[in-house]
C-alpha cells in the first residue's frame, strides 16, 4: 500500500507562516498585478512568498504569505503606501462577440 503524497499547498502556508492582506474583490489590471508580485519579490526574494484568496474572515481578501513577520509587515506597508487596494480593475471588453460552433452571435 502507498502512503499519500503531502499536500504542497498546505505544506507552503506552514513554511510561510506570515501574511499581509489585500482587501480586494475586483480583477487586477496586468500592471498591477505585476507590481504587486515585484513588490513580494523585493521584499522576499521570488521563492519566499506565496499568495491565496482568503477564506472564512478574510473574504475578498488576497493574503500574501511570507516566512517572517517583518517581510509581512513590510508588504503590509507597501500595499498601504500604493494605493493598489483601492486601483480601478480592468476594463470590460467592449469588441464584437465571436460565433461560437456555427452559431451567428448575438
């Protein structure tokens, strides 16, 4: 009988402890999303963090979680300081509609 591989995500939030949150229910643009992740890199190097929807009591949140509570806090600040919560997201697409399967569209 094979035991059952560990569970990678679950094994992450336990190495990354910490997290900083973003309140956000809207897409973001390219760009800043962009930022965003560059933001995490300098503070945490690109393998030192990793970000999830929140759950439960973090509803329309992202939470970015990082090794050490100062990588944290420091993300924390930078999400303050940009204003990135609070960006307008994408806009909608306003071009033709496509036929899909044959079928004229709408």
């Amino acid at each position: 009988m094979s035991s059952r591989s560990p569970n990678s995500h679950q094994l992450r939030l336990k190495a990354l402890p910490h997290f900083a949150r973003m309140r956000r229910e809207d897409p973001f643009r390219e760009a800043d999303k962009a930022e965003w992740h560059a933001a995490a890199d300098r503070i945490a190097g690109p393998g030192g963090w990793y970000s999830v929807a929140g759950t439960h009591a973090d509803w329309g949140c992202k939470l970015i979680h990082f090794a050490t509570e100062a990588e944290a806090e420091a993300m924390q600040r930078w999400i303050a300081e940009s204003g990135i919560e609070t960006r307008p997201g994408p806009e909608p697409y306003r071009g033709p509609m496509l036929g899909v399967a044959g079928a004229e569209p709408p």
